[in-house]
C-alpha cells in the first residue's frame, strides 16, 4: 500500500490514565511556541519571565474559547435532538477550534499584558512566529487521531486512513483509497 499511513492508535494508558496523542501534540506546541515568544521578546528588551506570565493568562482563555467555537460550530451533540448540553464540559471527549482559541487566548494575553503594564504590539508581534509553530505541532494531534483529511488523492503522499475511521464518518470508499493529508497541508502552511 502507497501513501503515508495513520497510525494506528492515538491513545496511550498509563494504568487508568488515557495520555492523549493530541493533548501531547497541544502541550508541546504551547512550550515550543512560548519559549520562541519568550527568545523574541525578550531579544527585543521585553522583561524576563513577561511572556510565561502572561501565557498563564492566555492558554486558558484560549482552551476555553477553543471549546466554546466546537460546541458552537459543531451544536448538534450538545443542543441537537439527541444532543446533551452537559457533554460541553467533557473536554476530554474533543472538539477544540484554533478560530476560538486565538481571539480568546489574545484577549488573555491582553488581560496579562495590562495587568503588567505591557503594550501588547510588541508582545503579539514578537509572539506571532512563535503561535504559527504552535499551530504547526498542533496538527500532528489530526494525524494521531486520523482526523482533518481531504478528498480522495491518488498522490504519492496520500494519507491512508482507518476503515473504521471512515465507516464512523459515514464514508464508504475501496480498500486502499488515499486522501489529502489536510493537516499536513496546514502544518507546512504554518511553518513557510
């Protein structure tokens, strides 16, 4: 078989614990793109330790405009006939939106930023390279849960994905279909 295949598990279990590819993909992201913040503003005369403060402020502003974008594109599971407003709190159940995330983790690091006395020009712009390549780790947690794929390719880096992934979608495609690798498209995007 051609292509580049999905790997065949995304979760981990530490005894009862479930280490989520995903979440590593995110975590990794968020301290690879503070400390590139972190290098840059301070190269720029920021203060020491500015920008781990004020991340404080905007990762959970982030996750939880991030979550709040999901349940708000994505409404039928919670507000749907069959739907459980209560499941919006099971973050650990997935569903984050980059498009949430960014405006309310901005409106974090303003909080932050204010709070300190900082502008926030020089922060968001010496945090910008340091966002796309958290962005950038972020979509290896797509690859891991074989998720945030194109149309059917017949390219030499077509993505190979689950049966059972595709059946769950409610796709029906021949054995051996590949398909655009989105979050790879999206990953190189980000870094470039």
């Amino acid at each position: 078989m051609n292509g580049i295949p999905s790997p065949s598990t995304g979760v981990w279990y530490l005894g009862p614990l479930p280490i989520r590819a995903y979440a590593i993909a995110i975590l990794l992201g968020i301290v690879i793109g503070g400390w590139i913040w972190s290098k840059r503003y301070r190269a720029k005369g920021g203060p020491e330790g500015a920008t781990l403060d004020i991340l404080m402020w905007a990762v959970p502003f982030g996750i939880i405009g991030a979550r709040i974008y999901h349940v708000f594109s994505s409404p039928d599971a919670y507000f749907g006939p069959d739907g459980d407003p209560w499941r919006a709190f099971l973050i650990w159940e997935g569903g984050l939106g980059i498009w949430g995330a960014v405006p309310a983790g901005a409106f974090g690091a303003w909080l932050g930023a204010r709070r300190m006395g900082l502008r926030l020009g020089p922060l968001a712009d010496t945090a910008a390279p340091g966002l796309l390549v958290a962005q950038a780790i972020g979509r290896l947690g797509n690859y891991f849960n074989q998720e945030l794929f194109g149309a059917p390719t017949t390219l030499p880096w077509g993505l190979q994905i689950d049966a059972d992934v595709l059946r769950a979608q409610g796709m029906d495609y021949p054995a051996g279909t590949l398909f655009h690798p989105t979050f790879l498209y999206e990953l190189l995007w980000n870094l470039a």
